[in-house]
C-alpha cells in the first residue's frame, strides 16, 4: 500500500501568504481607488473598479461555457445585487472616513454573521467588545477623534451589504463555483456603474483614469479573490478567519502611507476592539 504524500513544511505557508498578498493588495487599491475620487467622486471610483473587475473576471471564468443553474439565478442575482451595494456604500464612507476606520466598522457585517451561526454565550463577550469598538468611533473622545456620521453610516451599510453577500454567495456559489462570482460582479457593474455615470459623466472616459481603474480593479478584485479562493481550498476556514480580521489594521496602515491618514490613539483602540472580537468569533467556531 501507497503511504499517503505529506505536503512538504515550506509549502504550508503559501496560503497564509497568498491571504496576507490579498490583504495587501485589497487595501492598498482602495488608497488608490481614493485617490480618484477628487476626479470622478467615490461613485467613479467604484464605477471603475466594479467595471474593470467584471471584465477580468469573465475573462477568467468565461462562466457562458457552463449555464448557471435556473433554481440559482435568484442567488445569484442577490449576491450580484448585495457586491454591488457593498461597494458602493463602502466607497462612498471613504469620502469622508479614514479608510481603516472605515474598514473596521464594515467588519461588524461579518462578524454578525458568524455570531447569528453560533449557539456559545461566550460570543456575547465578542459582541459587546465590538459594540464597544464602535462607540469609540462613533461617541466617545474629543471632538477631533470622532468620525463623520454620515461616513460611519455609510460604512455600517456596507457591513449589512457583506453579510448579505456571504449568505447569498453560499447559495450562489453552491452549484455554480467560480462563475457565480463572474456573474455577480456583471451584476454588481450593471447596479453602480450608470450612477457612477451619471455622476462623472464623460470623466470616466478620461485616458488618463484608465489605467488607474483598471489598477484598481485587478488590485481590489482580481487578485485578491483569486487568491483568497486559491487559499481557501488549502486551509480550514477559521483560519482564512482570524488572517482576514487582520485588514482594518492594514487598512489604517495603507491609509497611512499612501493617503497620509493618521488615526488617533482612541481611534486605534478601537479598531483594536473590532479586531480582537472579529478573531475571537472566529477562533471560537467549531465548524469550518
């Protein structure tokens, strides 16, 4: 009898790395994506990014070889429908929001998520540290720290969208795969992009954006998925979990180097929170 192969140690870390790229590359196109927005608004932004990344992503998948399933055009329409508001509504928070504040408060969809799944009273620990994160943002400190409710608002919605679109993506990538994803972004592109439109209008044409939104797209959707989904095939799901929690400090340190966005030390904290308690979710699920 065959003894079964052992993958090798040094090839263990390649999903953590592909995670950490994806993370990287993720919040570091949307510092660039923010720097369009004095050009088109966050609207063109957007419009851009979920433009280019549906162009990429049929030219991956090329999901027309394969019909989607008719009991999942539903899912896939809501998946499709929910990318499009959650990247609409987060690009629009990033106009007023540093973008790792941002980030952190869109992390409270996720993180809603997973404790609706679990039946432990210990996640009450994880909410209420949550809960405390976002008040720091929101409330509490000196005038100078707090952030723009309108912008919070944005970003919360932005969370709400997320949620939606991990449970709608289940079901739509159930019998689908890939081309669900292919699918969802034409759909999420079809949503934003005559708003984007009829905000920037003819700006959008612009060669001199072009490059900068194809960037953005491949940086913020094109990479990252692929990777995220490369990894995922090789790692148990809470610990693709507990690497993701990472991105509202990435976030902040993107916005930091690339858009000269300084957080203050409560602000900090409370991303800190956030964090803490999305891991803490995370480590305490039993089921991948």
């Amino acid at each position: 009898m065959q003894a079964p192969s052992k993958e090798r140690p040094g090839l263990r870390w390649l999903p953590i790395l592909a995670v950490g790229v994806a993370i990287v590359s993720l919040q570091g196109g949307a510092s660039l994506a923010k720097q369009l927005f004095p050009v088109v608004g966050a609207q063109g932004a957007v419009s851009l990014r979920l433009a280019f990344a549906s162009l990429m992503l049929l030219a991956f998948w090329r999901p027309w070889r394969t019909r989607p399933e008719r009991a999942s055009l539903g899912w896939i329409a809501g998946y499709g429908a929910a990318l499009g508001c959650m990247n609409l509504t987060f690009y629009m928070s990033l106009s007023t929001v540093p973008l790792g504040l941002a980030v952190a408060l869109e992390f409270v969809g996720p993180l809603t998520v997973a404790v609706l799944a679990s039946r432990r009273s210990i996640d009450l620990v994880w909410v209420a540290m949550a809960a405390g994160g976002i008040l720091l943002l929101l409330r509490l400190g000196p005038a100078t720290t707090r952030i723009d409710p309108v912008g919070a608002a944005y970003a919360l919605a932005a969370g709400v969208c997320w949620g939606l679109y991990i449970l709608l993506g289940k079901r739509a990538g159930a019998a689908n795969q890939g081309h669900a994803a292919a699918y969802g972004a034409v759909i999420a592109a079809a949503i934003v992009v005559p708003i984007g439109v009829a905000h920037a209008g003819l700006a959008l044409l612009s060669p001199a954006l072009l490059p900068l939104g194809l960037a953005v797209g491949f940086l913020t959707s094109a990479l990252p998925y692929s990777l995220e989904m490369a990894a995922l095939a090789r790692m148990p799901a809470r610990t693709f979990g507990v690497l993701m929690s990472l991105e509202p400090a990435i976030g902040a340190l993107s916005g930091f180097l690339f858009l000269g966005e300084r957080l203050a030390p409560l602000q900090m904290a409370a991303v800190a929170l956030i964090m803490i308690a999305s891991a803490g979710v995370v480590l305490e699920q039993r089921r991948d």
